[in-house]
C-alpha cells in the first residue's frame, strides 16, 4: 500500500468484503446491493427478512432474488446466513454449508433487534446446531447482546458475554464464532484473549460516535442503532483493537437502512446506512490513528483468513479529500439519511483499479 508517508494522498488495498450487511429485500434490494457492491466484492448479508431466512432453500431463493437485483455486470458475491431458531434443523444447515449456499448462520437472541423475534430463546437449546457447526467448520455469527429487559441497554453487551458467550464456547470450544459489531471494551478483550476461534466484526460508526451523538443538541434518530454506540472509553478501545494489526478484528459495517420516517418516529428503527461510504470512513479512522499500514489487514485479509476464503484478486484506491455526503439517498422509491449525512468526508473512494 501507498502509506510510506505520514500523510499519504492516496491508499491503494485489495479489494474488500464487507463481513456484516443487511441487504433487505423487494423494491429496494436492487439499490441497496448496489451500494455495497460498487466498494465491496463480497459481503455477508444478514438473514432477518420478515420472515426470516430460516433454512437453506431459502437462503438459495434469497441469493438469487440478490444476484438479480445486481447491476448488469457487477461480480460482486453474496455469502449467504441462516437465521437460528429454536427448531433449527443441523442436517438442513450442513446440507446448505457443503452445497456453498450457507456460509455462515447467525445466532440472533429473541427479541433483541431488528426482526428477531423468532430468535434462539435459550442458547443452550441449539447445542446440537453448534455441535455439527463446530464439526464442519463453519462459523457462528452472534448478535452479542441479552435481552433481559432488566438489565440496562448499555450494559446488555458486557453482561452477554459472561451469561452467554463465554458458556457457549467452553461447551464448543472448536466452533468459529463471529462477535458481530462489537461496541465495548469488555468484548474487545474478550475476543483479543479468546483462541483463533473467535473474531469480531467492528462497524465505522462505533470507531466514529459514542453514545453522545444521539443526543447532541436533541435526539438524533439517526445515530440511533443496536448494539446501541457506548461510552468513549469503550469507542477508543475498539479503534485500539480496529488498527492494532490482530487479525482477530475485520470489517463488518452492519449497514442496516431504514426509510427517513421509520426513523423520525416515535418509536424509530434501529439502524445506521453506512454502505455509501463505509470504506473512507474507516480509511479515516486508521489514518487519524496513524495505522494505515494495518488498513488493508482489517478491510482485505482477515476476514477471508477467517472464513478460509481467497483474498480478492482486484485492489481499490482512495484519494485524500472527500466529498460531502448526500442529505438523502433514494432506494426502490424510499428515502434514506446515509450515515455522516451532510459531512465532508477525509477520504474519497476512487474505485478499482484495473
Ligand atoms: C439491524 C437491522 O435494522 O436489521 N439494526 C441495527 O441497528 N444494527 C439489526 C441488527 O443487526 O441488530
Ligand atoms: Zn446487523
């Protein structure tokens, strides 16, 4: 990479993959890969459809309803999830694992985000499930927080940890397990400490916001998403673990779009889209941090080391100045305000090189 100086103009990495995406599903899931494919050549994409993405044959139905919804032309590849209930069926999931439809399946607990409430209720209940995971190879993806409404929001990551995570894998400790957009000290040093095993996902926006943000001059539905931003101890930890050079961190930036006025309600959405510009605002992050040489580590490398993928073959290039973020960003007919809307970015995404 092009990161000899201090202050480089331009950084030049293989192409990235986006290890953590919500990609929807109808009218704007067309517009909605776009963005993610014009930065990135793969991305794991989330199976919380309404209903959910349960089993194999779905997972197939739902890649290519993604494949074509693509832009003519476009090569980008999505790896496909299964959504874990309690009734999960582990000869359906090893099936779809060795058919390469299913790449991954996600542990998402009942009623904690988005869509979830046909999640797993009792992580012991899916023992079987995570044992022939474990047998095959192929990773558990967690959505890392309890849902015990008495305990407090902020604290809902941490306490996972003691109550499921870390019971999870002493029953299985060979499974590969993905920590996904981990937002606290506690889970940084908690994958930092576990074996090869266990990995995290990190989002831009918990390297970029703490919990102020949704709170600055009045509440910002937009800054608003699950697992909710923490303290700034907890930001400055994960940029710690983002730009340290542990192949133990990648990029998953859990862009998860909802319309402007599922939003700016009530009761709004969980949710930050940060697909239009993901890439140069993580680029911010590792230069502000003077870690540009671990960049192409985070974004490119090991995430396929991870998975046992092949790295990308392609490289990208970004450009010192940014441009400023659009206020709104149109898909299948739906107005959505992009992550760090209205900002003038550090970085500009220049594309592919030949
Ligand atoms: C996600 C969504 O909207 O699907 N929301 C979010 O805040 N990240 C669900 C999730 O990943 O928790
Ligand atoms: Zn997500």
């Amino acid at each position: 990479m092009s990161a000899e100086s201090a202050a480089p103009a331009e950084i030049v990495i293989r192409q990235p993959d986006d290890w953590h995406v919500h990609l929807r599903d109808g009218a704007w899931l067309g517009d909605l890969a776009g963005h993610t494919a014009r930065q990135f050549a793969r991305a794991i994409v989330m199976p919380n459809l309404a209903p959910p993405v349960t089993t194999s044959a779905m997972a197939a139905d739902y890649r290519q309803r993604i494949r074509a919804a693509l832009p003519a032309g476009s090569t980008f590849e999505p790896l496909m999830t299964a959504y874990l209930t309690d009734h999960s069926d582990p000869a359906d999931l090893a099936a779809g694992h060795g058919d390469g439809v299913l790449v991954a399946a996600k542990l998402y607990p009942a009623h904690a985000t988005t869509n979830s409430a046909h999640g797993v209720s009792d992580a012991g209940l899916i023992d079987p499930v995570l044992e022939t995971m474990a047998r095959i190879g192929m990773p558990l993806l967690v959505h890392g927080e309890v849902t015990d409404s008495a305990i407090d929001i902020f604290d809902r990551e941490a306490v996972f940890i003691e109550r499921v995570m870390a019971p999870l894998l002493a029953r299985h400790p060979g499974l590969k397990v993905v920590f996904e957009h981990i937002t606290t000290r506690e889970a940084a040093l908690f994958v930092a400490d576990a074996g090869p095993n266990v990995a995290a996902t990190i989002t831009p926006h918990h390297l970029q916001i703490n919990r102020n943000a949704m709170f600055a001059g009045g509440i910002r539905p937009h800054a608003y998403c699950l697992p909710v931003a923490k303290r700034e101890v907890h930001r400055l930890a994960l940029r710690a673990a983002a730009t340290g050079g542990s192949g133990k961190f990648f990029l998953g930036t859990d862009t998860a779009p909802h319309a402007v006025e599922a939003k700016e309600a009530a009761c709004g959405c969980a949710g930050i889209f940060n697909a239009p510009h993901a890439l140069e605002c993580y680029a911010e992050v590792f230069d502000e941090e003077g870690a540009l040489a671990h960049f192409e580590g985070f974004a490119s490398l090991n995430g396929p080391a991870f998975y046992g993928l092949p790295v990308n073959p392609g490289r990208v290039r970004l450009v010192r100045g940014g441009e400023r973020v659009a206020e709104r960003v149109a898909a299948g007919g739906r107005a959505i305000v992009p992550y760090r809307a209205g900002e003038v970015l550090g970085w500009r995404f220049a594309g592919q090189l030949d």
